[in-house]
C-alpha cells in the first residue's frame, strides 16, 4: 500500500459480531477450473454440482471447484462504544 492511501486515525480496538443476514441464503458455486467458467449462484449444492457434470460433459474438462458463501452484517457490540459516536 503506497503512503498515500494509508489513513492516519487512530486504531481503536473495538468488539464486534457477525451475524447471518436471514434473507440471503447460503448460496454454491460450481466453477470449472480449465476455462474458468461457472455456474450461477444457487442455494442448492446439487444445483452446482450438475452444472460442473454438464459443462464436463459439454467440454471433457475434468478439474471443478465447489465453494459456499454466506452474507453477514457486521455490527458493534462493545459495551463501552455507543453507537451514537459512530455517526459523529
């Protein structure tokens, strides 16, 4: 990182949590590994899992990756830091 794009605040050691955003689902990906190309988002691995069977079908390509991910909000929870001075 160049000088000029580092922030110069101070460092405040502050608690936080994470929480699961119950509106978006955990969403798989299948993603082949050749040409990079991928399935799209879904919530079923399965889904994933046939897209990466169909595209070897369609190509021969033989090496797949399965990833997951899930969306989270982030939100203090330190006693001592209101969230009042966040927004100041």
């Amino acid at each position: 990182m160049s000088a000029g794009n580092s922030h110069r605040g101070r460092f405040l050691p502050i608690e936080w949590t994470l929480t699961a955003m119950p509106a978006l689902h955990m969403c798989h990906v299948g993603k082949c590994l050749v040409c990079g190309e991928h399935s799209t988002d879904t919530a079923d691995p399965d889904e994933a899992q046939l897209w990466c069977l169909r595209h070897a079908g369609m190509t021969r390509h033989p090496g797949y990756e399965m990833s997951a991910f899930q969306f989270f909000s982030a939100r203090i929870t330190d006693p001592v830091v209101g969230e009042s001075s966040l927004s100041t």
